[in-house]
C-alpha cells in the first residue's frame, strides 16, 4: 500500500513463478480486500478474483494498436509484455490521450469548403473540378506543366515505370534507404532492383556508389532501365551529380519525392529535375489528402498515358473498350478538395517543420555523440521528419532503448527506414555500398530514430522530447 501511494502508477502486476502476469492489482482492489476480512500479509490469492483477465499488450505495439485496445477493453492500465509474456511496462490511459505523434496530419480552415462545395454539387466520383483546381494548382508549387492526381505516391510511381515501358527483367536502380513503397512497383513489372547506398552526408543516394555501378554494368551490357532516387525525410539528393550521370549514360530519372513536396533544390521545387516525379499525400506527409499521391512531368505524352492507364485504360471508343492492363489509381473529387485547402498552406508547413528542426539541433547542442541529416548544397529541405542519429562510441543507451523508453511517456518515435537490402523482401538482390569499405544505410538505421515532428506539435511537447531524451541518454 505504501508502494501505491508513492507511485504515480496505482497499479500493481502479479506474476507466477514464470514471471507471467496473472491479474493486476490497484489500491482499490486491496483497500475492498481489507474490507472483506483480509489482512495486509494475506496472499493475493485470497483477494476477490478479478472480473477479467489483466489486459496485456507486446511492447512495441504501434499507438495505433494501444490506443484501439484501449477503445476496446475501456480499461485505465495495459500491461507491456515481451515476447516471453513477462512484463516490462505500463501503458496508461491518460498518456495515450496525450500522447505525441510522430507525424500527425494538420488541417486547415479552407479544406471543409472544398469538400462540403463537392458534395453541395454531388461531384464525389473521381472526377470533378476539385481533382482539375487540385492538379492545376499542384504542377504549378511543383514546377511542372502537367499533374496528375492519383490514390497513392505508390500509384504514381507504378504508373511512371509503366509509361516508360519497364519490361520484365529490367534492371531499376532504387535507393537503398528508404520505405518499401520505393520498391514494389518494380516488381509489380517483375523488374530487377539494384539497390544504392546511401551516403554519410545526406543519407540519399550516394553519387559515389552510383557512379561505381554504372560503371560496372555498362562494361557488362546491362544498364539499368531508369533510376529511382529517394529524397529522405524531406531532404533533397546531390542531384546535380545523380542527373549528370544518368544523362551520361541516357537514363530516365524517376524522382520519388514522396516525403520532399515543399523541398528546394538549386532555387527548383523538389519533383522538378527528373523526367517523371512522385509526390505522396498520406495521412502522415507535409500536407495530406487522408490517401493519395500524384504523378508530375513536363512530358505531356507520357502523363496523357499514365492518365490513361489510371482510370482503367478504356480507347477512344462509344463503347467500353480496353485494349491493355491498366488500373482504378484516380484520386477522388472528395480528396483533392482537401488537398486544395492542404496546398495553400504548403509554404507555412515547410517553415514550421524547419523551425522544429532548429528548435531540436539547439535543444541537443550539449549532448556528445548525436548528429542530423545533412541538407545537399544548394538545398533547402522540408524536414518532413527530423531524425537523430547515435554514435555507438559516444552514446551509450541504444537508438531502440530510447524509443521504447519514450513511448512509455507517451511520445511516439520510429526507427529510420529498414533499408532494402536488409529486408527478406529483397534477398539476393544486388546492392552497390557507397565504398567497398563504407557501406551507409544499415549504419544509418541500426543509429538513427525519428523524432515527432508535426507541425502543429507545441513548443512544451518539444521540449518534453529534448528533457527527455538528454535524460535518457545522461542517465545511461
């Protein structure tokens, strides 16, 4: 009971001789148990048995998954289990309701008009004038003539393989680092990933690894179909160079920009140097429609095609006729009038998730051994996801300790992406490190932890993370 009244946590776990829970106990369980005759020196055992198991979840678990459970059971407490079921942590109601997200979507005021104006005219097909403002609007912020709404950054990237007639076989350079949504196109054409490192610098892909590989593969006779360059988190690749070497060898440069809209590269919107560009609008990005992506070009023929092939590839006909494989990728009327309302304050966006960057390089300016990614010269990224990375040598509690340790405070934060070439996914696929010495990307994830950085996160939340965290790592 003393133990109770000092915690901050009333709850007691009681295990067996496995160390497995068996029930959970709070002040009110004992104090009804005293009430009913027991003595303090009384078993557990002796106490009433609870009215349902003790409800446990694996730490780790996604807030998603806490938060549903939460909503399920309509309890006050979850019990944090490891994969052995023994208990390592409590998850509470209260810190899931105050919990920091990594990247929470942020609307607007204009976005409700255009979508109530869509149903006002019965416009909820995926068609309509929010979809053609929306697509207008978007090739313009994104220096380009043409844009093509779609269902997600991964349609957009299928579609930009298709239109550039990748064939079975055909080997697709594709950064290494980076989310698999990067990579599953190729495959949908049954194509060849060749994966690039990334560099220490940026974390894109490496010039340096690129350059080694093309290299090699041109003496072989098998150069690659297109490459896939990744901007990180919202910070640009070395373009400049990654370009002049596709251009050597008369490459197409697909740009997945998924995570960079708002990003500058040489005074050029990120999206705006390779021949076809993606732009993600999930629920997560810099600017969101719930779902959705999109496909930009100057190339009028080849966005004509991908249009095409968005809404199932039906021919010039009266009738309904269909002369190739194609597919349903269209955004909705509904969608792009969120988006309209999302771009307009795309700019306001960009400047806040630049400012908690700055706020968090400042907040960890004491602490030994932690580092940023870097932006590419002559870039301004959007900081899409501020992320820290560790040196092992200097600091000594692991990028993983500190995640689960935040999220007991209920502060969520991610790994860097899993690279491609560690995924069971990608076994046996060829990757081209950034040196025969160096290879980057696995260091990066295995050191590297995103922070919360939404742009409606308030400044007492990011000091919370910064106190947190120096704790963290002062007390290792």
């Amino acid at each position: 009971m003393q133990q109770l009244e000092a915690a901050s946590t009333k709850i007691v776990v009681v295990v067996d001789a496995a160390g497995h829970v068996i029930r959970t106990l709070t002040d009110g369980d004992l104090r009804r148990g005293l009430l009913q005759g027991a003595t303090m020196d009384a078993p557990v055992d002796d106490l009433a048995a609870p009215p349902a198991p003790p409800v446990t979840a694996l730490v780790g678990s996604s807030d998603q998954d806490i938060s549903d459970l939460f909503a399920r059971t309509q309890v006050n407490s979850i019990v944090l289990v490891d994969e052995a079921g023994q208990p390592v942590g409590i998850e509470e109601a209260a810190h899931v309701h105050d919990r920091i997200l990594l990247s929470p979507p942020h609307l607007g005021d204009a976005e409700a008009g255009f979508v109530e104006k869509s149903f006002a005219d019965n416009w909820i097909a995926p068609a309509g004038p929010n979809i053609d403002a929306f697509e207008v609007a978007l090739a313009q912020e994104g220096g380009r003539t043409h844009a093509l709404a779609l269902s997600s950054g991964t349609a957009g990237l299928h579609l930009a393989l298709r239109v550039l007639e990748i064939q079975p076989q055909d080997r697709i350079y594709v950064s290494d680092l980076t989310f698999v949504a990067s990579l599953q196109p190729i495959l949908y054409e049954h194509a060849q990933p060749v994966l690039i490192d990334s560099e220490p610098d940026t974390w894109n892909m490496s010039p340096q690894a690129l350059a080694s590989r093309l290299e090699k593969d041109a003496k072989l006779g098998q150069l690659p179909a297109a490459i896939v360059v990744v901007h990180l988190y919202g910070q640009s690749a070395k373009l400049d160079e990654i370009c002049a070497l596709a251009q050597t060898y008369d490459i197409p440069v697909i740009e997945d920009a998924a995570e960079s809209l708002g990003a500058q590269y040489r005074g050029r919107p990120s999206g705006a140097h390779g021949l076809l560009s993606v732009y993600s609008f999930n629920g997560n990005k810099i600017i969101t429609t719930s779902g959705g992506g999109a496909l930009v070009s100057d190339d009028t023929g080849l966005i004509d095609k991908a249009r095409k092939l968005s809404t199932q590839g039906r021919d010039a006909a009266e009738h309904y006729q269909h002369s190739e494989v194609a597919y349903n990728y269209r955004m909705s009327n509904v969608l792009a009038g969120i988006g309209r309302g999302q771009l307009a304050v795309l700019g306001d966006r960009v400047a806040r998730r630049r400012e908690i960057y700055e706020i968090y390089k400042a907040g960890f300016q004491s602490l030994q051994g932690v580092s940023f990614q870097a932006d590419a010269p002559g870039s301004v990224g959007s900081r899409w996801l501020t992320v820290l990375r560790f040196d092992p040598d200097q600091v000594d509690v692991h990028p993983y300790q500190i995640m689960r340790h935040l999220g007991r405070l209920g502060i969520e934060t991610r790994p860097a992406w899993k690279p491609m070439s560690m995924q069971p996914l990608c076994a046996g696929y060829e990757f081209e490190p950034h040196s025969p010495t160096e290879p980057v990307s696995g260091k990066l994830f295995m050191q590297s932890l995103c922070l919360p950085s939404g742009s409606a996160m308030s400044r007492s939340s990011q000091d919370r993370i910064i106190n947190a965290i120096c704790d963290i790592i002062s007390g290792a």
